[in-house]
C-alpha cells in the first residue's frame, strides 16, 4: 500500500447573510441539519478529513459572516485561503448578484499569488424552499 501524504486545505465560504453557509457546512461536515437561524458573528470553522487517491486532505471550512459589519475582519480569516466557496440563495436574486462582490473582496483582502487562476465555486443553495416555485435563479 502506498504510503499516505496529508495536506491541510483552507476553504473559506462566503456569501450573504442567510443564504445558508453555516447550514451548508455543518450538512457536509457533521451530516446535521438545523432549521433554526442563527447569524454566525466573525467566523467559525469545522475540519473535515477527505481522501483522494494516495493523498489524505484536511479540510479546514471557514464559515464567514455574511452581514457588513463584520467584513472588515476579512482579511485575517481569508489569508492563506486555498479556495473558496461563494454561495447564494437560488430564491433570492440579490444574493446571487452580490457574488462577484464578494469575489473582488476577497481577492483584494486575501492577496492571492495568481487571482486569475484562483479556485472559486459557486453554490445555489435552498432549492428546496417551497416546492422550488420560489426560484428566481
């Protein structure tokens, strides 16, 4: 058996407020769901261990804030960022407006060494709400 390499990944998500980040993480991570709202204040993060071929991966998820106040702490949660995860709610258009907002944010904040060929993906989350007769994107 070939021998296992570890390496650590930091994932930040972003997007706004009550778009579901922190329910998309704990969902991924911890395989739990929770219909009540909470707004996240700064930031927290989960690990989660994943395995590819030879190598073994240790994702560490950010989940950010989405509310203004609290995005000028941005730049020490985005250093060293390795990809990140932009995610909008596919019922509300303005969420998925504001993504390229978020996007030149973070390039701007997390400094990058190559931000055109930096990893982003995009994220429509709640097509469940309402039969998905809600959805506008």
């Amino acid at each position: 058996m070939a021998s296992r390499r570890r390496m650590l990944l930091k994932v930040i998500i972003l997007g706004d407020s009550g778009v579901g980040k922190t329910s998309l993480m704990n969902q991924y991570v911890n395989r739990k769901f929770s219909s009540q709202y909470k707004a996240t204040i700064g930031a927290d993060f989960l690990t989660k261990e994943v395995q590819f071929e030879d190598r073994l991966f240790t994702l560490q998820i950010w989940d950010t804030a989405g509310q203004e106040r609290f995005q000028s702490l941005g730049v020490a949660f985005y250093r060293g960022a390795d990809c990140c995860v932009l995610v909008h709610d596919v019922n509300v258009m303005k969420s998925f407006d504001s993504l390229n907002n978020w996007r030149e944010e973070f390039l701007i904040q997390a400094s990058p060494h190559d931000p055109e060929n930096f990893p982003f993906v995009v994220l429509g989350n709640k097509i469940d709400i309402d039969g998905g007769n809600s959805r506008v994107v």
